[in-house]
C-alpha cells in the first residue's frame, strides 16, 4: 500500500522558506510601523507649531517661556512675561485644550494648587512621539516642590522642546522671589522679577524665560530659524522610573531643559563665568549678538542632535546632551521651523549649520544642506 507524506528533507526545506519569508517580511512591517509612527510625530509637532503661530497671531507674540521648572502654569497670569507657565502650557488653548489651561481659572490658595495639580497629571496625545511612548503619567523622581502646585508623585512629560536658540545656554530661568500661590503680577519687587529687563536672559531663540518674542523679531525670516522639535531623552529613562536630567518635570513647567533646548551653548559654569567676570564680557557675547561670522565655531559648544541612546555613557557632562535636540527616530529627528513647516534634521547635520537655524537674528546667510529635508 503506497502511503503519501512529506519526507524529512521536504519538510526542512519547506521550513526554511518559511523562515527566509519571514525574516524579509518583519522589516518591511516593522518599516511600515516606524512609517506611520514618524507620520503621526510629525503631524504633532505641526500642530504645535501651528497653535504657536496662532498665539502669536491673537496676542502679538509666541508662547512665552514662563519662569523655570518650581513654576507651572497659572491661567489667572495671563499670556506674557509674568506667566509663570512655560510654552506649552500658553499653547494650550490653540491645540484645543483650552478646558485643561483654564483648570485653575478664578481660584485661589489650596483650590488652585489642587486644580494646578490635575493639571499636571494631565497628559496629552499631542505632546508625545509614539516611536518613543505614548501619552501617559510618569513617576516623580525628582525632589523638586513646585511653588504653585502641590508635589505629585507622578505627572507628565513630554518629547518636543522649544527653540531656546544658540546662544545664553542656561537650564534655569528666573522667578520672582515668593513661594505664595497668589502673587500680585503688577509687582516689581525682587531682582529676578521678569518685569525687570536686566534680569531677563538675552537667548536668541523663540521661547526662553519671560519672553514675549514676535515675527518681527525673527529677522532672519520664519522658514529659517527652528521653532519646536523633539528632543533628546536617555532611553533608560522613557518609563519614568530612571531619571534623565532633561526629561524629569512636568511639561507644564516654565524654562527649563525639559521643554526647552538649544543649538550652541557653553556650560552652565562657563555660562556663569562669561556673566560674571567683567574681563570675558562682551567677548563671545559680542559675537553671538552681533551675529559675527566667527560665531558657532567652537567644537565643544556645537550642539547637533542625537539620537537616544541607552544610558547616556559616564564621563561626559550632561550637560552635553540634555541641552540638545534629538529623537528615538533613526538617522533623523522632526523639527518644525517658525513658519509651521516641518523637516527632517538628519543626526549628523554640520553643528555650525544646526547652530544658524537655532538663532532668530544672527543675519547669516544660511546654506542649502541635503541634512535638512
């Protein structure tokens, strides 16, 4: 009786065409995946973008950047420089969020810190790039109290920074000097007051603190300077249970590398030192405002994006990542520029080029690169 089946080979053979099949078949999917992930960051940091221009559009001038990260935002503030809540928390109310800005509208004391804590824990589609995570709480692993807001053991982050430009690098912005949730805003009183021009930084970018920059004061025209892009986050820390320096406050927070990044920069300490010592000022300072051709030239203050990396390696500064831009994207990250339009920025971008875009005024003529598409 002759029987029929396969035989050993056969079977073998058969499998191994399964397993060749498969293995062409999962990048492809996995390509497809990113693709749609990538789309769906883009469309997010447009939004964002375009809500920022609407802003500029209904009061004159960009979100401004708030004070730093012991203040969140405070719908009774206002819109301009005595808004302790930085950029993201102003665009709030062009990204149809206007219901979570005005959270804390019209209280007072315990009830406002209370309705300002809701908010924090808030988190937003928007303010996410799924190829990184999606939109959720995170743990608190910082100490940090919040001025206006009660402490919370966990609030949201986000993966998009403003453009805080390639010159003043400094994490923490200013704030006036009380700890009380109810603060008269017309006020002048204590030297770090945002009221006071001389205590406010002279970044060069879109949002820093206290600012209230408008088209007009991009002079180097909006399709040339960044506006928001993501930024770099230590992949250890995408959970929330690790802590990444740039990546451990609330979005709602005013400056501060957690919603802010820059192109070029120095050091806090050698920040610090430049402003502090009266032989260094008016050296690089003078370039950067002047916008001088030598300005961007120094290798260890180029600032080019990165890509996430896992566990940011010991022995370097933080500070020479957390500042930046970057993405969990491959050989790329999105960057909306000031006119709502969103590129590529390619990883290896010339940092002097990547520098240019990051500046509102350095009249530079910027040249065409394959690295921004």
């Amino acid at each position: 009786m002759k029987r029929n089946g396969f035989t050993l080979v056969e079977l073998l053979v058969v499998i191994s065409i399964i397993a060749v099949l498969v293995g062409l078949l999962l990048p492809a999917v996995y390509n497809a995946r990113e693709s749609a992930r990538r789309m769906t960051c883009t469309n997010h940091i447009r939004q964002l973008a375009t809500g920022c221009l609407n802003h500029e559009t209904a009061h004159g001038f960009f979100p401004t950047a708030g004070w730093n990260n012991v203040w969140v935002g405070d719908p009774n503030a206002g819109v301009g420089r005595h808004q302790p809540g930085g950029w993201i928390f102003n665009v709030l109310p062009y990204i149809d969020q206007t219901a979570l800005h005005d959270k804390g509208l019209g209280k007072r004391d315990s009830e406002l810190r209370n309705a300002l804590t809701e908010m924090v824990q808030t988190p937003i589609a928007v303010m996410n790039c799924p190829t990184r995570r999606k939109a959720d709480i995170c743990n608190n692993v910082t100490a940090i109290q919040m001025n206006n807001a009660n402490k919370p053991d966990y609030y949201c982050r986000t993966d998009y920074a403003g453009n805080a430009g390639s010159y003043g690098k400094n994490m923490y912005g200013t704030f006036p000097n009380t700890g009380k949730p109810n603060f008269d805003p017309k006020l002048t009183t204590g030297q770090n007051w945002p009221e006071n021009p001389n205590h406010r930084q002279k970044n060069n970018g879109i949002f820093y603190c206290a600012t209230e920059i408008g088209r007009n004061d991009v002079t180097d025209g909006l399709s040339n300077t960044y506006m928001v892009g993501e930024k770099f986050v230590d992949a250890k820390a995408y959970n929330g249970v690790a802590q990444c320096r740039g990546d451990n406050e609330s979005m709602y927070v005013g400056h501060d590398p957690d919603v802010l990044r820059w192109c070029y920069g120095r050091t806090a300490e050698d920040y610090d030192a430049v402003n502090n010592d009266a032989n260094l000022k008016g050296t690089q300072d003078l370039l950067f405002e002047k916008g001088d051709k030598n300005a961007y030239t120094v290798a260890n203050f180029l600032m080019p994006p990165l890509h996430d990396v896992n566990n940011v390696p010991g022995g370097f500064p933080w500070q020479n990542y957390f500042w930046r831009f970057g993405s969990a994207h491959a050989s790329s990250m999105n960057m909306a520029f000031a006119d709502a339009s969103v590129h590529r920025v390619h990883y290896g971008i010339e940092g002097q080029i990547h520098a240019l875009h990051g500046s509102r005024k350095d009249g530079q003529m910027i040249p065409d690169t394959k690295e921004i598409k």
